[in-house]
C-alpha cells in the first residue's frame, strides 16, 4: 500500500536518493530541501521547502505536507576539526540543524501521528555517535543526542503505534561534504594531515547513497521497524568493534593508525 513519506534534506545524497526511489515504488513522496530550487528536477509528487532552522518554515511545511505515514529525518550538517576549533557560533549551527531541527520536526508532526495512532520514524544516524574519534568530536556529539533521543521516544510512541527506527550508517560515499565546514586550528595542522592520510586509504570502503536508500525504503514498505537498522552492511560491525574493545584498546588502536599513516 502506498504511504505519504516526509524527508528532509532532499538536495542530495541520501535524502535525494531516498525520495527518488521511494516515488518509482509507489509513494506518495513530499522531498523538502532548504532551497526548494534543489528539488525542480526530482520525481515525486510533491516539492516543500523546509528549513529545519527555522519554527515557521517547519511549521509552514508540516501544514503543507498534511496526514503523514513516515517521516525520515535525514537533514544534517557537520564539522570536521578539533573539539577547540569552532567558534560558540559554529557549534550551535550544527546543533542547531541536526539536533534541535530534528526535534523541531517531531513536534510538528507527532501530534497528527499520535491522533491518528500510527506511524512510522526514520532518524538517520551514524556509527560515529558511538565511537567518536579525532575531528569529528562535534558531529559525533550531535548523532549521540539524536541516538538518545530516539530511544527515549521509541518508548514514549509506543502506546501510539508509532516506531522510531535509528538508521546506522557506516562510510557513505555522498555529497554531504558539501555542508561539512573544515576547520584547521593552530596547532593542529599534523593531526589533520595524518588523520587525512589515514581517511583517503578506506574511501573505497564506502558506500553508495543509493544503497542506503535501497535499505531504507525496504524497512518502510515491510513497516514495523526495529529501533535500529543498518543503512549500510558494516554498520552493526562497526559498533560491534568498539563496543568490545577496552577503552585502552581502543586509544592505543586508534592512535597507532592516524599516526602511522604517511602524510600526502
């Protein structure tokens, strides 16, 4: 049966392959983007424009969008530097976006989804959120809230039959750099670079957009989601890794391989 599917961040990457795979199933598929213009060549029944930055935009969005099923919470920012770097700013813009947008997001849709008693919850996610690492200590913080979050309301829905699915992501090959802000602070430059060293050795480990949207748009057809699924193959092994590594284990692994990788 087809469902009436919200996502958010539809300009690229997942959220565009998601929205466009979703429509060739059958859906009725409402892609939001920040800048709606984005979105003019994508197939799906309907184009909104959603800043989830932004109370009215959400609001106006929600009241356009209607009756819901699925919502997929996929919009996201990062920054990629040393936990001393950004400026108060920068560090309440990601929040901002993949924290408090995400929550924002909820309030607006939850309350028809709990009138109607059902529905479905998407929160895209990352492996990062439970092994955080060197640079990636702000958007690892944002995934770790969001992971929180989602668990705290899988409980809360369920009297609602509505489920909230975290979708784990490994290494995906995306144009989500494109809203990644670099930030390199004194002092830090030879980390960078060993660190950049040691990324551009696994970048063919990492997997397509389209896969991931491949999973995703599986687990909303079959319905009743579990509170976590893998958006990519190696994601389950990825948190299996660091979850039974000692936290010495896990330092001395961890610095052994940015610092043995030779820098470019």
């Amino acid at each position: 049966m087809a469902k009436r599917i919200v996502i958010t961040g539809c300009s690229s990457g997942i959220g565009r392959a998601l929205a466009t795979e979703l429509s060739a199933r059958g859906h009725w598929v409402i892609a939001t983007a920040r800048r709606p213009q984005t979105l003019a060549d994508l197939d799906v029944a309907e184009r909104l424009a959603l800043d989830i930055t932004d109370e009215e935009s959400v609001q106006a969005a929600a009241a356009a969008a209607g009756d819901v099923d699925v919502l997929v919470n996929n919009a996201g920012v990062s920054i990629w530097g040393a936990v001393e770097g950004p400026g108060q700013d920068e560090v309440q813009r990601i929040f901002e976006t993949n924290v408090f947008g995400m929550l924002r997001t909820l309030r607006a849709f939850l309350p028809g989804m709990r009138a109607r008693r059902g529905g479905d919850i998407f929160q895209v996610s990352s492996t990062i959120a439970k092994r955080s690492s060197a640079l990636v200590g702000h958007y690892a913080a944002t995934k770790a809230a969001l992971d929180a979050y989602s668990e705290a309301l899988r409980i809360e829905l369920a009297p609602f039959d509505i489920r909230v699915c975290i979708v784990v992501l490994g290494a995906v090959a995306s144009d989500f750099g494109h809203n990644r802000r670099d930030i390199v602070t004194p002092g830090y430059e030879d980390l960078v670079e060993h660190v950049s060293a040691m990324l551009s050795q696994h970048n063919g480990n990492r997997h397509s957009a389209q896969s991931v949207a491949l999973r995703i748009a599986d687990a909303i057809e079959a319905g009743d989601p579990p509170l976590r699924m893998q958006g990519t193959p190696d994601a389950f092994a990825m948190y299996a890794q660091r979850a039974t590594q000692a936290d010495s284990e896990w330092e001395r692994a961890t610095l052994e391989r940015i610092w043995s990788s030779e820098k470019t």
